[in-house]
C-alpha cells in the first residue's frame, strides 16, 4: 500500500529540522519556501519507503553534485537506521574523475600505472590541527532524526564515504586557510578590467544592432522604421555581430616554490573573477581544485581568505598530472573564447611529457594557452626547466609576472605576442 | 495538470524499462515530482547518460508531445518564443496596395497569422502539458538564463502586438546541462536537482539488454566491463552509454559473440572518439582481448 500524501506530523517537524541542518552546517541555500516544497515533495512520494522519501528530498534540497554527496551523508547520519553504524562526515568533498567510482565500489584501488605516482593513501592520518572534532561533524545526540520505517541497505552511491574524504598530501602545508590579504585589489582591479577589454578571441554568434552598416538585414527595425515613410524600406537598419566577451580559465600553481608570487596570482584571479563571470579559477600543487566557489562566495572589501585547500597549495609540484585532470575536468567548458592563464614558475616534480600532451590537448580547444612565470622576471631568464621547454610548442606566450606591473602590462603583451 | 499525470516512482521505473530506459529510484522519483511540485527538473551529469533521453521517454511514457529547445551560444528569447515572418508580412503589405484594399492596420499586419511561435511559445499554448527539453541549458549564455527564469516562474509571455498570453498547461520542464559552464544560484533554487552519474556495471548491463534485446551475454558483459575499464582511464572523452550500446551494436553486426583483439581493433571508433584516448587506452584493451580469448578460444 502506498503511503503517498500522507505526512506524519513528526516527520515535518524532522524535515524542518534537517533542512536547518543542511544550511546551517554546509551552507545549503534553503528558506522556507525549500522546506515547504520538502514537505511538498514528501507528498507525493510514500513516506514508508527510505529511498524514495530520500531521493524526494535530495531533488528538491540540492543543487549540485557535490551538494548531492553532503545530502546523502548527511541524511543517513540523520535519518540513521537503529542499529545502523554512524557514517563519518567528510571534511572536505572530493573531486572525483569521471568513472573513478567504480574504484570504491570493485575494493582496493589499481596500482598505479607506469609513469604516474601511487595514489594518496586514502585514509591519511591528518595532522592533529586537522583532524576533524567528532562532536562537531557527528550528528548530535539530541537531534530529532529517528530511524524511518522501511529502512533498507543503501544503494551504492551512499557508501561514498571513502570518496569524500579530504586528499592531505604528505608535502602540503599543515591545514590553514590561505590568506591573500594586500591592498592592492583596486590596482587590480584595474589591470583585470584592461584585459578583459583588450582581448579579442572572436565575434559573438548573437546578431546585435549596428549602428553602421552591418552583415545582415535586420527585417523587424527596419519595418517598423518604414511605417515613417508610408511604408517604404528607406531607412534600412543592420544587425551585426560584436566582440565576444572572452572567457578565462586561470590555473595557479600554489606550489611551495611559488612564495608571494602564488597569492598575488590569486588576488588578480579574484578581481578578473570580480570583472568578468566567464571566469573559471583552479589552484594546483601535487592536487588540483576548483576555486571558483570559493572566490564567488569570497566577500568584497576584506583580504581574500580561502579555507584550507589540501593538496592544491603549499605542497610539491605536479604539472603535468594536474594539467591532464583539469583538461578532462573543463572539457566542455574550453572553447575558441577561452583564454587559459597557467601561472607557474615551471619548477616540476613530474612527468614533462604530461604538460605537453595536457596543454596540446588544451590548445587544440582554447582560443590561446598563455603561461605567466615569476621566473620569466628575473633579468637573463632562459626557459630551460623540464615543464616549460615540453610547454613551449602550445603557447601563445611566456610572459613574466613578478609584480603587478607586469599584470598591467598583460593586455599589451598579448597583443604583441598574438601579431608575432 | 495534475501530479497524478505522472505515475508514482515504481510505476514510472517500469514505464522506464518497457522502452528501453533503465531509471534509478533517485531519478523516478525526481520525474515524479515535476509535475507533483510544478517545478523544473535540471538534469546534470556527463556527456552520454542518459539526460535527454529521460526527457523523450518521459513525454513517451504521458503520451504528451515533447518539445525541444536546444540551446547554443547567442540562443536569445525572440528565437526560443517568437518571431515575426516579415517577409509574408511584407508581401501582405504589398498585395494590399496592388489589391487596392486601402490601409494596412496594425491587427492585420501583427496577428498569428504572422505569428511563427518557437519552442517556448509553443510549449505554453500546448492544450496538454508537453514535456519541455531546454537541452544544454549551459550553452545559453547568461543573459538567456535570466530570462528563463521569469518564464518558469511566471508561465505567460507579452508578445507586445497582442498581449499577454498565460500557459495553457504547465509543462513538464527537464533542464539538462554538462556543467561547461556554472548555472546561476538563481536558477538552481527555481529547480529540482537530479545529478545523473554513469550506471554501475549491472544497470548498464540492464540497459543493454533491454536496447540490444538480441545480443550475446557474453558479449554484452564483457563490453560492460571494458567499458568500465575504460572510464577508470584518464581519457579525453569518457565513452557514455551511448556509446556502450553502439560498440555492441557495431560488434553484434560483425557476427562477434565475444571481444577479441581484431574485432576491437575494428569497432574502437564506436567507443573511443579521440587519437589520444585509443592510444592510451590500447594496453588495457589488448588485456581485456587477452582476457576474453582466455575464456572463449575461437571456434569455442
């Protein structure tokens, strides 16, 4: 019999409180009207079976995969079963490469292959400023989440504990926030604004007035400019296609070796991120991660200050491997408008011959692979280390960053590498 | 409309599997809240699992028209809701002349029949709730999905020559996006969220018996397999579903009845479409081969 529409009262009471939880703990954007539709969803589902009564509250409550794995977890702890062990809360999600579940479902990983480091052992023993509080991350005992009837063994997506773990790496920095405070974002600012302007990767596929002549007839202002003239098309108007808004895709190297250089890069990112939506920003160091999030929730007007991002800054350097996974990661989202801004001094640990296949594989796609090194500053640089000589065949440039002069004198140095 | 159009979880999973969809409980139970909270779906996942084919097959499954918007870079509103057909209004002002009718009014000139209504407009005026596909929806740039968002919350357009016209129906609306780009907080909140992941190795091994009702088992498990071996590589371009189905498909046509190095040599095309990911994915697929033959010497 299905228990469709019918909402036991101390369930609703159990779904306001969980979807307290959800934005109180991991910042879900849900109000009010979220935890109405939530008792909405629930029904029209039956409330006597688990999975459906979780899949209606995941529609309507997440919003992104990586909200999705946090629900899951976060439901079971919950909504935990009597008897049920107490799943363990991740401290941060990771990224997963597409296909890699099946690693954590079939047991023990691969070993790795010839070329490629083992993989990080994937429970490390974090540093003791690290490790996370269980009193914090477990649910709390007074907390009104009661086992639901119909309790039954969960699908296999929610066994994905081992997959969110946080990735420490051996070599990164004890976990701290990353502090880019300066006040120079009004500089740049600036140096942002001038590039996104300067840059021209192509015509927009958008017809838009022209105020001159243009390609293309534009037929409905220029009828109704001839209802003026009795009808007659004199006045003929043109639709033409402007310069398309181009997108960046900046890819920092948070490495060690980087030093202040690293975090200067990342206050320009934030003011091109402020500057421009078509922004996607990613840090690597022996890991890669997506830091756009984080710079869009990053308030404006205080020193930028990012949570601890792992194995993506302050460790060792790993170009190539990060290079790969962020082509496979941005696929879809690199096109012929994309400018890609890999900011690194080169210094690698790696394979070389990764950097070259990832950045072919990225330059066949992109309107341009553009290389900022600290390095390249230094009066008589020669671009001798490993990852830049196997980089040089794909790049539009190698330009030097040591200051925010040289980030001001980007748009022009483009320009004058994209006429060579 | 009513959510008792769309069946409840269980009955919709076995419409699912009828025509050859295998939906998990999340996603049934996603479909049927569509139309039980009137909202849209957004659909999101990697190329090739399925996200515009629960769109088909749930229009399939109501017996209700699907109507598709495929949405690209420069996609603007005029051509997703309407346009007029200046031309025949044109040749309309001219017969007029000739035909010495007198003046050409503006309810002449602006009525439907002038009137070319595109996916949106057809969507709204439709007198049983289509299903509404707005494909790729991160395609379209931001400006699109502004717009977007007062439609779907409002269900009417002015069409400034003849009004407000209100929605019929509600449609069932299924967004789908491959992440290329992030969509806006705004429009996430607008929508249920469905996070579309590949299959695990049993549902894809059901997805391919209920396409390929003919094929060998054991050759649609050793292509599930190497497919899932496949993904576990660092490949360019992960093969999809649909791409699991067209290697069986192109090997079932070659009489193979299970994998071997010369009949992957001559299907890889179906399954790999890139030069780099068949030269990375070589060693492991001469393993599988070695594999196979190992369990299926030839003539066996």
């Amino acid at each position: 019999m299905s228990g469709a529409g019918v909402i036991p009262p101390d369930l609703a009471a159990q779904v306001s409180a969980f979807t307290a939880r959800l934005r109180d703990r991991h910042g879900f954007l849900i109000g009010p009207g979220e935890t109405a539709d939530a008792l909405r969803a629930l029904g029209a589902v039956d409330v006597l079976d688990r999975r459906e009564v979780r899949g209606a509250l995941r529609a309507v409550l997440s919003a992104s995969p990586e909200q999705t794995r946090l629900f899951d977890l976060e439901f079971n702890a919950f909504f935990r079963a009597e008897g049920a062990a107490q799943p363990k809360l991740p401290l941060l999600p990771e990224t997963k490469a597409p296909g890699t579940e099946q690693q954590t479902e079939a047991g023990p990983p691969p070993p790795p292959r010839p070329g490629q480091p083992p993989a990080p052992n994937p429970t490390p023993a974090p540093a003791p400023d690290d490790a996370p509080d269980p009193d914090e991350d477990a649910p709390d005992s007074q907390a009104p989440g009661q086992p639901l009837p119909g309790e039954d063994q969960a699908p296999p997506d929610d066994t994905a504990v081992p997959s969110l773990r946080a990735r420490l790496s051996p070599n990164a920095a004890p976990g701290q926030a990353v502090q880019a405070g300066g006040d120079d974002l009004p500089e740049l600012l600036r140096a942002a604004s001038a590039l996104v302007r300067a840059l021209e990767l192509g015509r927009a596929r958008r017809l838009r007035p022209q105020p001159q002549r243009g390609p293309k007839l534009d037929a409905r202002r220029t009828l109704r400019a001839a209802a003026r003239t009795a009808g007659d098309a004199t006045l003929l108007r043109w639709l033409g296609r402007p310069r398309r808004a181009p997108r960046f895709l900046l890819v920092i190297d948070g490495s060690r070796s980087m030093g202040a250089d690293a975090t200067l890069l990342l206050r320009f990112a934030q003011a091109l991120h402020l500057r421009s939506r078509r922004v996607e920003v990613y840090a690597f160091s022996t890991g890669l991660t997506r830091l756009t999030p984080l710079l869009r929730r990053a308030p404006s007007g205080v020193p930028l200050s990012l949570p601890e991002l792992g194995d993506a800054w302050g460790g060792g350097t790993r170009i190539g491997e990060n290079l790969l996974r962020l082509a496979r990661e941005e696929r879809a989202g690199v096109t012929r408008d994309t400018l890609i801004l890999v900011l690194s001094d080169g210094l690698d640990t790696g394979d070389p011959a990764l950097v070259g296949r990832a950045l072919r594989d990225l330059q066949r796609r992109a309107g341009g692979v553009v290389w900022l090194s600290p390095l390249a500053a230094a009066p008589n640089y020669r671009p001798v280390q490993r990852a830049i000589v196997a980089a040089l065949p794909f790049l539009w440039a190698l330009l030097p960053v040591g200051g925010a002069a040289d980030l001001h004198a980007l748009p022009r140095r483009l320009r004058a590498a994209r006429r060579l | 409309m009513s959510g008792a159009q769309i069946p409840e979880p269980a009955a919709l999973k076995a419409a699912f599997l009828v025509r050859g969809y295998v939906a998990d409980d999340a996603l049934a139970t996603a479909l049927r809240l569509v139309a039980a909270l009137g909202k849209p779906l957004l659909l999101e996942g990697p190329a090739g699992v399925g996200k515009t084919e629960a769109a088909k097959t749930l229009s399939d499954v109501l017996g209700t028209r699907l109507i598709r918007l495929q949405c690209y870079e420069g996609l603007d509103a005029q051509s997703a809701l309407y346009e007029w057909n200046y031309a025949r209004q044109l040749l309309h002002l001219r017969a007029a002349e000739l035909g010495g009718a007198g003046g050409v009014t503006d309810e002449d000139l602006y009525s439907e029949r002038f009137l070319m209504a595109r996916p949106l407009l057809q969507a709204i005026r439709e007198e049983h709730a289509p299903v509404l596909l707005i494909d790729e929806i991160d395609r379209a740039d931001d400006a699109f999905e502004a717009f977007l968002l007062e439609l779907l919350a409002e269900w009417q357009i002015t069409v400034p020559e003849l009004g407000t016209i209100e929605a019929r129906t509600r449609p069932h609306v299924i967004l789908t996006s491959n992440r290329s780009r992030e969509l806006s907080d705004a429009l996430r909140r607008r929508c249920l969220y469905h996070w579309t992941e590949y299959p695990s190795r049993a549902q894809e091994l059901a997805i391919v018996h209920a396409r390929l009702p003919g094929v060998n088992e054991t050759l649609a498990q050793q292509v599930t397999n190497a497919v899932h071996a496949l993904r576990a590589l660092p490949l360019g371009k992960p093969p999809g579903v649909a791409e699991t189905l067209d290697w069986a498909a192109a090997l079932v046509s070659l009489h193979a009845d299970h994998l071997d190095a010369p009949g992957i040599r001559a299907t890889l095309g179906a399954v790999l479409k890139l030069r780099e990911d068949q030269l990375l994915a070589a060693p492991t697929l001469q393993g599988l081969a070695a594999q196979a033959a190992a369990g299926h010497p030839p003539g066996a």
